[in-house]
C-alpha cells in the first residue's frame, strides 16, 4: 500500500514563497492499493493528482473511490479542474460522502454554476456513482473496508479509516476538540492504526487565543490523540494558511518531545506500508 499527498494545506490555497516546501495545495491525499485508487478529498491538490493519473493511464481507462469529507472549499476546490471527469467516458468515479448537508453531486453542480465557472457538470463524460454514507462500516473494494466517523466542524465533517491487510491509514481532518463525545469517536476511529492523518492547523496557543470554535486541532491535541489511540505515526495535516515552513519545522520539534514518530503531512510526500 502506498499513500501520497497531493495537497496538505487548509482554508485556502497559499502558493507563496515561504510555503512550498511543505506546499500551498489544499487538501488531497492518494491511497494505493493493489490496482485501487483511494481519495480523499478534493482540494487543489485534486487538480495536481489528476495530471499525474492522465500520464499514467494516457488513454486506457481507469477508476478511483473518492472520499469528500465535508464541502468547505479547500476539500472540493479542485473537482472542477481534474481532467480525468472530463477525459475519458470509460474510466469511473466513485464518490462517498454524507448528504446530511446537501449531496455532493448538487453541490459539484453549484460550484460549476453560471456565473461561478464556465462548463457545466454535464461535460464531465466520466461516469460518476454518488454514494450516501454516514457513520459506519462499508465494504469499498476487495479486501478493503472503510470505517467512518463524525467529527467535530461546522457543518460536519467525516473521518475515515481505510482498512487492508498491508496496514490502516486513518484520514482525520477538520476536527475540534473538547465535546467528549467526538474526542471519543475520533480516538476509537484512530485506534491501532500505523498512519495517523490529522488536522494540526493551529498552534495550541492561537487556538487558546482567538480560534474557539472555528472547528480546527493544534498539534498539541494531535499527539494526545495519537498517544491515546495507540495509531503508531502521526502526519500533522490541513497547515495553517499564515504558517510558514519555518513555523511547521517548530511543530514537528516540539511535538517529537512528546512523541517520536511524528511528521508533518508535505506535497509529494509518500509513505510505503
Ligand atoms: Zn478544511
Ligand atoms: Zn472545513
């Protein structure tokens, strides 16, 4: 199994100087397994992913499960800019997320919108399956299992633990702490797993300061999670916008005094398990 990120960055896309070491992509992270592709989410870094699955495939077909976490923009700003919806009407698309909000189809359909973008949803010759999940267990492919979870952000968002016999990366962004409940749910999801994907996009001490509330993790609460789960490696995800690749080299020190087997989630980054 192997596990790439295409996009690492949360709010927005910050293409700057003093950030493309970790990358200004927002959020987008390839699992492979065997011949399947998994996705989750569809930032910008969706739209990077795209041109390399075009040079792969060229023009055989193919087909991926894409998991959408929840709609803000930075996890569904590069749907409308993959080329493979637009290629090939072979290849096939499987897209998983909650409708509890609006389905993701409608909402692909708005973000295309007049005036917003200028080709409609019907030019994507793809074929498209709209799957509605919500907290549970579903079987995604051969040998593959998917676990999810609710967490705690505006408007929701989900967790998700993608389980197969060479290992469990579990995809955990987008998450505030502090209702018992969801700390619970996000632990339990996190359990055992060897990849710990989570949403680090504050210092704990602008969290403390001024973020209550705005649904968002410090890497302080990551490592406790990690700790707690008894995941194995923690990627530190969704930087913050303001921090700088200096800033995320200070988290990934201080956070190792706490816990080893920490990295900080950058564009083009791989793991092998
Ligand atoms: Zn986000
Ligand atoms: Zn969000």
């Amino acid at each position: 199994m192997r596990l790439k990120f295409w996009g690492v960055r949360g709010s927005t896309p910050t293409p700057q100087v003093e950030n493309l070491r970790y990358g200004g992509n927002t959020s987008c992270v390839e699992v492979r397994f065997g011949d399947s592709i998994y996705i989750f989410d569809c930032g910008t870094g969706f739209r990077v992913l795209g041109h390399q699955l075009e040079s792969e495939f060229g023009e055989r077909p193919f087909s991926a499960h894409v998991f959408v976490s929840h709609f803000h923009w930075d996890h569904i700003q590069g749907i409308p800019f993959f080329r493979p919806l637009y290629d090939n009407p072979n290849s096939q698309f499987s897209f998983h997320s909650s409708s509890r909000v609006r389905s993701l189809k409608q909402v692909m359909e708005e973000q295309m919108a007049s005036p917003y973008f200028p080709v409609n949803l019907d030019q994507m010759r793809a074929e498209q399956n709209f799957y509605d999940i919500d907290a549970g267990r579903i079987e995604v492919g051969d040998g593959v299992k998917l676990q999810t979870a609710w967490l705690n952000h505006p408007q929701g968002c989900m967790g998700f633990r993608l389980e197969t016999k060479d290992g469990v990366i579990v995809y955990a962004t987008d998450n505030e702490p502090g209702d018992a409940g969801f700390d619970k749910a996000v632990r339990k999801l996190a359990e055992g797993a060897d990849v710990l994907i989570y949403d680090a996009q504050y210092l704990p001490e602008e969290y403390e300061a001024r973020r209550r509330g705005w649904g968002h993790s410090h890497w302080r609460e990551a490592v406790n999670v990690v700790m707690e789960s008894g995941a194995k490696e923690l990627i530190l995800f969704h930087h913050d916008p303001d921090h700088s690749d200096p800033v995320i080299d200070k988290v990934v020190k201080e956070a190792r005094n706490h816990y080893p087997k920490v990295r900080a989630a950058a564009e083009g980054m791989e793991i092998r398990l």
